[in-house]
C-alpha cells in the first residue's frame, strides 16, 4: 500500500521549553519524531511536512503569541525530522482546504497516511480529518503527538476513531 508520512509542525517553537509557543511535554516526543523520519528515510517513505510560517504581524498572532516567524530559529524544523521531504508552508489552523495541498497530496497517490506532530486538537486534527475524507486509510501516531488540552485531545481522537481512522504507536509502525 503506497503509503505517505504526513508531519505536522515539528517546529522549534512548539517542541522545546524555548520555544515561542512550547507546548508542555513536546519535547517527550522527539525520540519517536526522530524513529519515525529514519525509518521513512530507510525504506523510501515520502514525507509531507507542513510548516507553520507567519509573518511578523500576522492576524493569528492577536489570538496566539507570536510563533514560527519565517526565518527566526524557532520556526525551523527539529533537525532530526528534516531530509528530502516535501515542504508545505501554511499559516492557518485549518490548513486542509488549501488546493495546494490537495494537488501536492494527489500527486503521490497515496492509499495510506501516518500523520504525527503538533498541535493535537488544533493542526493535527486539521490534517487527519482532511485526509480521511481523500478517502484513505489514516493512522494517527498517538506517542508522537502532542495537546494543548489533553481532554481535547481525547475528544478529537474518539471522534477520528469514529470515523475510521486507526490509533497507533511508533512501536507499531517500526515493527511492520
Ligand atoms: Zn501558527
């Protein structure tokens, strides 16, 4: 099943207590970002990764703390899940209607997404519900994601469980 690692905002800003926007814990994550971009690398899994990219007085930024400026240290991407992936630079929380990524996505004609990252309930939902209704198989890596809100969290994983998506762990996937 041709399949596509889908990589959500592994930004500095969001992974690390530096961070502009660190969401607690992130940074327990990182082993499995690191597991999972190796393991795509060794057996040719393409990786999409999104990049939150804002300019200096972007509209979010009355809602949320300024974060991933492009071009600051905290808007780069976690070194460990950078190599010869497809970037797609977005700046809004419900990045999926974008036709960009719809034709970037239907170019690799994927049956199968493994979708892992940040923020939980706010871009990673965006992303997992968005590929669900492309009609393919969706799994969700739940170690190597990360919530603001953890009943949040478990509020978009029953409703993406409900919907046909597939809860798994790194473990799981590095197995197969
Ligand atoms: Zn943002």
């Amino acid at each position: 099943m041709k399949t596509v690692f889908f990589d959500v905002d592994t930004q500095l800003d969001f992974l690390f207590p530096a961070g502009a926007l660190y969401v607690p814990g992130a940074e327990l994550i990182a082993p499995a970002l690191a597991a999972l971009t190796r393991f795509a690398r060794e057996h040719s899994i393409p990786i999409v990764s999104t990049l939150d990219t804002h300019r200096e007085d972007d509209p979010e930024f009355r809602q949320w703390k300024p974060h991933c400026v492009r071009g600051t240290q905290g808007w780069q991407k976690y070194a460990p899940t950078l190599g010869g992936q497809t970037l797609f630079e977005k700046n809004r929380i419900d990045f999926f209607e974008d036709e960009k990524l719809a034709r970037l996505l239907d170019a690799f004609e994927a049956k199968r997404f493994v979708v892992y990252g940040l923020v939980t309930e706010y871009c990673v939902r965006s992303a997992i519900f968005g590929l669900l209704k492309r009609g393919a198989r969706v799994e969700l890596v739940t170690d190597a994601i990360k919530s603001l809100d953890r009943t949040k969290e478990r509020e978009v994983l029953a409703k993406f469980a409900a919907a046909g998506g597939k809860l798994v762990e790194t473990s799981n996937l590095l197995t197969a």
